[in-house]
C-alpha cells in the first residue's frame, strides 16, 4: 500500500470513530445519554410530583424520572436499607431527621406545608358534625398508623382536643385512609386537606377547627446515593429540588392546596 493510501485509510478510520462517538446509547447521532432520576415521595405528593416530573423529562433530554410514592416513614426505611434513591420528599421532618441523622442525605429544605381536615363519604352516613363525634362508638373512623405523618398528626389533634378517637382501622398512607372513605367502608376518616381537594365529589369536608392544631411541614433533601453516582447524578438531583421548591414547583403546589413553607 502506498504512503497516500495509508493516510487515506487512517483518516477514514478516524472519520468512523469520530462518527460513532457522536452517536448516543440508541444509535442516533448526538442522541442524549439516558439517565434515571429516583425520587421518592409522600404518597400525599402524587399528583403535584406527577406533573411535575413531565415538566422536568422535557427540560432534561434523556432523563426519566422514576417516582415512587408511599408513607414517608416506610419510604424512610427502604433509603436507610439502601433502597435506591436520589431525592427524597417527607411529609414530615421526624423522618427526615431519621435520614439526615444516619447521613444518608443533604441539608433538608422546607417546600411546602399541609394540615388535616375530617372527612365523610357523601351523605354524611355517620352523621359526623363535629371533632367529639369521632369519639362516637357507632362512629367508624379511618385514621393513618401513629408512625406516618399524618397518623402523628392526628394524635396531636386528638391530644389537643382531649378526644379519644373510635378508631377501627390504622393505615400505612393518607391514600389508603381517603380509599376507605371514598369506598363507605369507613364514617369518617382524617386526610390531608390537599387529598380531600383531589378528592372532589367522593367526599364530604367536615370542617373542624381542631385540626389546625398540627401543622405539618414537608422537606426535601438530595439522597446521599445520587452523590455516591457521581457528580452529573447529583446535579441532576439537585435539579429536581430546585424545581419543587422554585416558582413552577411552589405554584403547582399551592395549586393542589398545600400551604407556604
């Protein structure tokens, strides 16, 4: 082969790799590298989070963001189990504090507050008009389990109140408390004000005035895991809290009935 060819096939060999090398993990020229965001998130969150993780994929070329949603201190467990995670969003600070205290996550930051309200399915069958009714043997009322956020909040409520609730059943979310409601299997049960929005029509609000005894403070923090995966990860989680906690984030929020941090 002569000097000319030679260089002829070198350059052509380095054109391939060049061309290759643009390509991205689907083949197509200068296509994005595809990443995945997990956030996990109290299960009162879903809908806001939802739409803004749409929001979020279409400014972020190739990221899809995984969320999953729960009660905060089941979602606390699996982090501290090493479940994988990059955000996490808490209905409460207590489990927050539990993950920060084990250094499994950055500084907190407040984004949103919420507050309980009682609520009945429609017709009101219980005839609940009042906080002490909630205490009424013939009275069946839904309530989340005393180590969720909003199960700590009711017993601060009912604390404050000096009412023993007829409590028949304890549950792990705010949703299941709304899906016992919704369904008549329960007279009564306490959510958060924004599930009883979302709620619409397949509840009644009884508005109690007790209930603004427990305020509820939502905080969000960056898992350590996503710093562990390296810096672009963590960016990209660092992103995600900008988000909730920036003007999109904070209108969506308000819009779905959540309070001002």
């Amino acid at each position: 082969m002569s000097a000319a060819a030679r260089v002829t096939a070198a350059l052509g060999s380095l054109a391939l790799a060049v061309g290759l090398t643009a390509c991205g993990a689907d083949g197509e020229p200068g296509a994005p590298e595809e990443r995945t965001l997990t956030v996990l998130a109290a299960a009162s969150l879903r809908d806001v989070f939802t739409d803004l993780a749409a929001d979020f994929e279409a400014e972020h070329d190739g990221v899809t963001v995984s969320l999953s949603f729960a009660g905060s201190s089941d979602l606390g467990d699996q982090i501290l189990a090493g479940a994988p995670a990059d955000v996490f969003a808490s209905a409460d600070e207590r489990t927050m504090d539990r993950i920060v205290d084990a250094g499994d996550a950055s500084d907190p930051v407040a984004f949103a507050t919420n507050t309980l309200t009682v609520v009945v399915p429609p017709g009101n069958p219980g005839g609940v008009g009042s906080f002490a009714d909630l205490a009424r043997d013939d009275v069946k009322v839904v309530v989340c389990a005393p180590e969720v956020p909003c199960g700590s909040a009711t017993d601060a409520v009912a604390d404050a109140a000096g009412v023993t609730i007829h409590r028949v059943s304890e549950e792990a979310s705010v949703t299941d408390v709304l899906g016992k409601v919704t369904t008549g299997e329960a007279d009564a049960g306490l959510v958060y004000v924004t599930d009883a929005t979302l709620a619409g029509d397949d509840v009644e609000v009884v508005d109690v005035p007790e209930t603004d005894a427990a305020l509820n403070t939502y905080p969000i923090a960056v898992v350590a895991a996503a710093a562990d995966a390296g810096a672009e990860q963590e960016e990209l989680a660092h992103a995600w809290v900008d988000l909730v906690t920036g003007e999109t984030g904070q209108a969506a929020l308000a819009g779905a009935g959540f309070g001002a941090p």
